[in-house]
C-alpha cells in the first residue's frame, strides 16, 4: 500500500517523498536518468487545468556541491518554474548512500524546480536542486 509522508508541512507542494512499506524510496539521480518537467508549455493545459509532461535526460552530475544541476529536454516557453521530477515505474534504483533499492509500483521524486534552457538554441536546460529551494525557503522563514 502506497502512503504519503509530508517532509515540511509548510511546503507541501515541493518536499513529497513516497513511502513503501515504511521505506522511503528516494532516488539518486545521475547523467542520462529519465526526467519530466511539468508545466505549462506556452501555457498550454489539457482541461484548462492540468500541466503537461516533458520528457528529458539529467544531464549532469546531481551529486556536486552546486544548487543546480542540468537536463536535455525540449523544454518550451512558459516552463520555467515548472516542477522537475523522476518517476519510475519500478526497478532498481541508486540510493544516495551507494546502495540499491528494488521498488515495485510507482516511486516519485521531486528533484528541484526548472528556471529555463542556457540558450535559445539549445535544448540543456538549468534546474535548481530541491535541497537549494528548500534552504532558501528556510532562510525566509528564519528572516521573517
């Protein structure tokens, strides 16, 4: 049975972790993993609600002391701010700590918010990690 544990109440849209069977199974993500943007590409919805799915690749080093990492996705205009997320359906997954976890059904998880491609002809894009958003977060609430 899937459950969903909050990790910061005040941000409950941002810091989602799925739990297994009391496991969290939170992915370490690494150059060519599969990620979605989920946004509003030219603010195009379906429904007038729901957001749109991109498809990409990280495409860089997730694990470096830097509060960004990049992607290869063909990202549009109107998705930055968009959430960037790795969703597997099952399988083996590296787990920061260098071990493997096998999960069965669906493991979602946030990786950080999308703030736009470093170029007009180029399809890498920059995502600011979740760990920078949420110590940002921290910091205002401190500051407040």
């Amino acid at each position: 049975m899937r459950t969903i544990e909050i990790l910061e109440p005040s941000v409950k849209s941002l810091f989602l972790a799925l739990r297994f069977n009391g496991q969290t199974a939170l992915q370490h993500p690494k150059p060519s993993d599969i990620i979605s943007v989920v946004g509003f590409p030219f603010g195009i919805s379906i429904n007038g609600r729901m957001a749109i799915w991109a498809t990409g690749f990280v495409a860089s080093e997730t694990d470096l002391d830097s509060p960004i990492f990049l992607i290869d996705s063909r990202t549009r205009p109107g998705q930055s701010g968009s959430a960037v997320i790795a969703q597997r359906n099952g399988g083996a997954f590296s787990q920061k700590d260098g071990s493997t976890s096998i999960i069965t059904g669906t493991t979602t998880q946030f990786l950080g918010i999308y703030s736009g491609r470093i170029n007009k002809e180029s399809d890498i894009g920059i995502v600011w990690k979740a760990s920078a958003i949420k110590e940002l977060i921290e910091s205002i609430k401190k500051d407040n």
